[in-house]
C-alpha cells in the first residue's frame, strides 16, 4: 500500500481551517426547492463549492444551469490515461429546517458541542463533500493526485434530483468515466468502519379498482355485487405465499443469489435480530423463510402495501358497499431485477387474477434499478484498504436496503459502478432538527479518502 | 273475507280531507337532529299526530318524553281479550332538505303535480303514518274496528332511533301486543303489491392491527417486519372462500335454510340478473354459489368491507411501511344469527388467523338482529289477502337485504314480530330532494289496510 504520509499530516495540520472552511458552507442556506429558477443562496453555495476547485487548480470548472440549481463541474484529468478517471457525485442542497422550534442552535449558525459540529447539512452532505475536497487538496498540495476526477455536485438531491436525468443526458460525453464516488451516505457506527457496496431498486404502484358504478347500499346490494375493496384484499393477499415468496409472474427469474461469503459478511452486520425488534417496534419479526432480518431488509426483493384507501373510513359506522378501492405497492429490488419486467409481471399477475366483477388500472408512480459494486472489484478493494488504514480494522460489508435513484441512473447513462463511502452516522438526525457531523469521524474520513485516492488502480 | 265495504266507502268520500290532513302534517317540518331536547316544529307534529288519536276516541294518548323527542302513544283496546292487539310502529320526524336548491317546490309546502304530493316526509313517513291513522278512522266511523290497537310513533328514527331502546325498557309493559304493526316500508311498482317479510340483521365492526410500533422507511426495514395492511388484506382475503361463502367459525351454523317455497316467491320478483346488473352497473354479478342475485342479497348472510384505510393515501408516492391499518367490516345477518354469536366467531378467527407479527384489536360499532314473518303466519295471511283485495293479485313476498333495527328491537323487548305494510315506492326519493308520495297509492294503501284490519285474527 502506498502510504500517502505527506497528504495525512497536510490533512491532519490543516483540521482547524478545514472546519472554518466546512462552517462557512454551512452558513449559506441552500434548501432547495420544487419552484423553476434558482436563488441567490442556492448560487453562492455552487460558487462556493466551485471557488475551492478553481483553487485547487482544477479545469473546466462551470456551474451548468438545469430548470432549477445549477450543477457544480470541474475536472482534474492529470494523472493520464492510465490512471482511473472517478465521478465525484455530491449534492450542494440541504433539506427544509422546521420545525426550527427543535434546533438547540440556529440550523445555518454551525456549532460545536463536544465532538460534533450542528447544522443543516453538515452531514448530509456537506461534510461529505468538504471531506472529498479536502482530500484531493491534501493530495494536490503535497504527494500529488494519482487519479483523474470529475466532479458532478447537483443541487436538487433533496427534492428528487428532478434535472438530473436530463441534464446527464445532455452532457453525458463530458462525464465518461470509470467509476462514480458518492459521499452520500454513512457509516455504521463510529467503530465499524463499513462500507455500502448494494442498494435496492424501487418499483411504486397505485392499483385502482373499480365494481359498481357507484357507492351502494350494502344492505340492499351486498351479496350480489363484488366488493372492490374485498377483491383488492384477495389480490394483493394472493402476492405473497405463506413462505414470504412473492408470486408475481417471473418475479425471482432474474434475482441474484445472496452467497455463502455474503451471507457470512451481512452476518458480521452489527444488526442481530434483536436489533432488528428493538429498531421497529414490532411484537415479533417476519419474512422470507431461509434468510435473517439483515438479507432480507438488505438483499431481498420485498413486496409492500404502502397505502390503502376505500369506503368509509371516518368514525362510526356507514354501510356503503364502496364502488372504488385503491393500494399503492412497492417492490425493492435486487439485483438483477428491473423495473420494467417487475411492472409487466405484476400486470400478468392482475390480468391472471383480477375477477370480471372489477375493473383494474394500474399505475407505475416511480421506479429505479438496484445497484450493487462486485465486493472483489477494485473499488471495493481499494476502499476496504482504506478504511482498514485508518480504523485499523476490516470494515464490514452492507446493503442498503433503501434506493438511491442517482446510483441506478449513473449505471443506465454512463454504464458505470458507483462506490459509497461517506462517513455520516445513523444518529446525524439527517432530515431532522439538530442535524450534526460528527468531527472525530470527519477527520477520520478525510484520511480514508486519501488512503482510497492513492490507492486506486485502474 | 269480511267486506268491510262500509270503511271503504267512508275512505273514499273522504280523500279530500285525508290529502288536506296529510299536507297539514307535512308543512310542519319535523327535522330531527341528535341536540338533546326537542323543539317547537317536532312537539307540535307529536301534538298533531296526539290530536288525531283523541279525535278517534283513543285512550291512553300521551307524549312521553325522551332526552330528544315525545314518543306519541294512544291505546285502543275495545275490542277485546279475543281479538288481537296491534302495535302500531311509525316515526314522525324527517330528513333534512338540504340541497334545498334541487326542490322543485318547498320542501314544507306540499304541492300536488300529476298524480304525486311532493313535501320532505310525503313518503317516509307522514304518508304511510295518515294511511293507517285514515285506515283506524275509516273503520271506527262505520263498521267499527275489531282489533285492539296501540300507537307507539316515534320522533328520531332518521337518526337512528337514539332513544327508543331505553324507553322501550321503561315502558315495556304498556306496550305488550301479539304483533307490531310497521308502516315505514313500500312496494316494489304501484302495479305489484309487495310484503317484505324478512330484514337482515346487521353486525358492524372495526378492526385495527398495529405492527411496527411507527411507521417505517420500506427500503430499510420492508422484508424484516411484517407489513399490518397486508396482514390485513390476507385476514379480510380469507374470511370469504372461492364458493363465496363466509369461513368465520360457526357462522352458518344457525343460518335458516332458503325453503324452496320461498324461492320460488323470490324468483317472482321482479328483480332478475339484468335489473341486478343495470341497478349496480357492476361489470359483472357475483357471489355465494348456488343463489341467485336476489336470493344473495336478500335472504343469504353476507361479509362486506365497508372500509379501508392504512398508510400514504394521498397523490404520488411515499415508501412508507405502515404502522397501522384499519378496516370497517360487517356482516348482513339472517335467521336465525345472532349479532353476539357472528362477533364470537369473528373474534374465534381472529385469534386463529393474526400472526404474531402484529397486535390487533375488534370494536363493534353497531349490530341488530335479523327478523322474520313466517309466512304462514295469520299476519302474513291476512296482510296478503288485503293487497289481493286491493290490487286484484297476490302479492310478491319480498325479503329486505337491509337491517331495520327497531325490527329487532321490538324482538328482542317485546318478543313479537313486526309486519312491514307500507306504501311508499322505490322512486320516491327517500331521505333526498323532491320526495313525494304517488296518491293513488297511498289511498290503495288505506284501503288495503282496512281490509287487513278487518282480516287478522287472534
């Protein structure tokens, strides 16, 4: 391994400036917004992240406009071609900070209490993104870059990146390359270095039926007449045998195993089965027969009701015999799995199931393919060196059961892996009030993006 | 038969004043409402109704007070041990009018158009209540009334008969009869004299299942904990089987079977697959195998969802793995089911069929038993030959899908059947705007409930 010293001890010299750095990003309120057009914090924030690459020497720094937040460019292309070329990926945007009743201190006035810094963003992800420049700093300033690096900092992750296809459509060219490095995302506990090589893929349906033309007396009709809200029972019941296998048409076909050494890695997760009680509440667990809590919340393909609406549903008793009955569905997939074959299975399985007593529509609300990096690659390689360099242990290999939408579309547009290796923690109240970064595991995170930087091949 | 031909006659001579009476009656706007106390208009229809009792020579009239509205009663009993005694059931009060915009004319200023009075109540029920009152007078000043009648005219059956069954309680005694006399019905066309002979019973309940003890992100948690609206759907799923019959314990076991005398009358009405199918606009009938439409909706028990709600409801999508899901479910009973029986076996089921993933609880919102005539009943045979004497046919014996509670109630308090003898028809917009009442019906309906009168036997 090739021990990047010089880098470290920049880094480690420089850990008070790199905060008053990370503060005063901290101190522009980039919340990002659904409205056309941008604002005036929204720019200073893509100007301030551009300022530290055109400092750091890098070129074809540009802020490209989408209908909404510009995206933040800039590249360093000079270790060769024969040196890896990474997508930096990033977002500038923070999310909403009410209720602002909540926040100990104000969200856009950064803090330190104890160990961590608070403020809105300052782990999602603006810390992330301070640690990934100020590696390359570290790196630039002193043993040199040895990789090439593109940097793609949007500003609308928060409200579902809604430019961002388009926009990776437009300027794909300028984007090849060979792997895309997200730092947005965590680690599991200050502890267990970790790193997230999967997530799931999403597919989101409404499903509405309809029976009779309008709400009617279930006195006078009951009995004649199917009950749409009955029918949708029986259909999304019949979805899922008693072994927790989901029965769509074709819906295993392209499932990838979850192998013995994978099996052994989710195993090491620090999330027993009573983990998994305590964190949900529930009386007591359930789901595919053959596989833990962590496989199946991780590396499984599920099947969800996420909503459910018919008739009456106010207090008291009204005897309506409803004419409509509507679920919102969702599968997370795994890899191999697509949206696309997910959606015409669940509707052979409607075509196949739904009796003539309703009528049947269905809906795809979202979807996005599930991702995983080869746990042999060398990215992975390289960042479970790095992690070991500075935790001075083995990280620990998860899943994320979630979906992240960019993943799947840095894979459908530029046909590239993307590695996650941020290092926010589960309790950084992202989305919340008092978000916080962690500084300890800040520092420590800067360093392994050194060790990864240096130590990533081709 | 007796020919009561001189009551006949009286109530003929005297249409004029009966329809002057009646639209008396009718601009006096009894709107009920759940206040406690009554008002002006609602005491001065009981006062109304209490002057035409007296005028009659009845006994025993009075306005017994309820926390909401007098119950108006009168007793005529001067026909003796021998003959029978009738309680005569029937409400004063009326519907709401509202959208008053949709009245042709005012809903308190009865307006004769054709052969239709249009007044808020024409129908349900000041019509029906004039036709027995002008039926008891018509024999009274002739040829002299040979049963014994008592008047129990209630003021909040339209919503929902609040207080009846306490002050049935109180006054049980007073009201001891061999059979109740209900005018709050109609027939199926003004050319086919009908006799509903059967209501269903009703057993109302909500159900709500609680998993993980918050509602959850689906991409972490879905696969590891069971999802409480599915659950639901698969319970709700399998409480109906393929043949449509009901699989709750127990719940055939004291259903009377469907003679095939009575379904034969019921193939007799006028209600074959087609009207079933235009009336729903369902794409296509269904239900318990082996019944027709009408045999289903009338005299077999049903299991209906009456409502549905769990999860994100609203436009697009949220993957949210619910915390809780609620359903609204309820039975239509028959003869010879129980309320509390029918809940014992929901219960039974419940306990057999939730998973220990999930904790669950049953309310019972509202239940009444079932009711039925025998037809070979003396009511139902002297009721029969009236309709016959009056539309020169045999009546069509129908069985309401519905669930009258005072039906029960008089069962269950008083221990004696109700027969429904109204006059009212299905078009004549009940509980919505331009109600009316068809004249030529109505006096029909005096006349045939003089014969009736004139025909039961102890």
């Amino acid at each position: 391994m090739t021990a990047p010293d010089a880098a470290l001890a920049y880094a480690r010299e420089h850990r008070q400036a790199i905060l008053e750095d990370l503060k005063s990003l901290l101190r522009i309120p980039s919340i990002s917004s659904h409205a056309m057009g941008t604002s005036p914090a929204m720019l200073q924030t893509a100007e301030w992240i551009a300022g530290q690459l055109r400092g750091l020497g890098f070129e074809a720094v540009d802020l490209l406009p989408t209908p909404r937040n510009p995206v933040v460019t800039g590249e360093w292309l000079r270790a060769g071609p024969s040196a890896p070329t990474l997508l930096v990926y990033g977002h500038y945007d923070v999310q909403p900070t009410d209720p602002l009743e909540l926040w100990t201190s104000d969200p856009f006035d950064p803090q330190v209490r104890g160990d961590n810094l608070y403020a809105r963003g300052a782990s999602d992800m603006k810390g992330q993104l301070v640690a990934h420049i100020k590696a390359v700093e570290s790196l630039i300033r002193t043993t040199g870059l040895k990789v090439n690096l593109k940097f793609m900092i949007e500003g609308e992750e928060e409200i579902g990146s809604p430019d961002l296809e388009a926009f990776l459509r437009q300027h794909k060219d300028r984007f090849t390359c060979d792997l895309c490095f997200n730092g947005d995302s965590g680690i599991l506990a200050p502890d267990i270095p970790s790193l997230t090589y999967g997530v799931r893929g999403l597919s989101y349906f409404e499903i509405r039926l309809t029976g009779p033309a309008s709400d009617l007396h279930s006195g006078s009709f009951g009995g004649a007449v199917d009950n749409p809200a009955f029918v949708l029972c029986q259909l999304i019941a019949g979805m899922r045998d008693r072994r927790g296998r989901i029965t769509l048409p074709g819906f295993y076909d392209r499932v990838r195993r979850v192998s013995k050494s994978e099996r052994e890695e989710l195993a090491r997760l620090p999330m027993d089965e009573a983990w998994w009680l305590e964190k949900t509440g529930a009386p007591a667990l359930s789901g595919e027969a053959g596989y833990t809590s962590s496989e199946r919340a991780k590396a499984r393909p599920t099947l969800e009701v996420n909503g459910f609406l018919s008739g009456f549903t106010g207090q008291g008793s009204k005897t309506v015999l409803p004419s409509k009955a509507m679920a919102k569905i969702s599968m997370r997939l795994v890899p191999d799995q697509t949206p696309v074959e997910v959606r015409q299975g669940l509707r052979a399985y409607l075509e196949a199931n739904a009796p003539p007593t309703v009528t049947w529509e269905l809906e795809e609300l979202s979807s996005c393919g599930p991702a995983i990096v080869e746990r042999d690659s060398e990215a992975v390689r390289a960042a479970s060196l790095a992690l070991e360099a500075v935790w001075g242990k083995r990280p620990v290999f998860d899943r994320t059961g979630g979906s992240i939408p960019v993943v799947g579309l840095i894979q459908d547009l530029l046909g590239v892996d993307s590695l996650l290796l941020g290092f926010g923690l589960p309790d950084d109240n992202l989305h919340a009030p008092n978000e916080k970064q962690n500084l300890p595991n800040l520092f420590k995170g800067i360093e392994a993006t050194i060790h990864f930087l240096s130590e990533i091949h081709k």
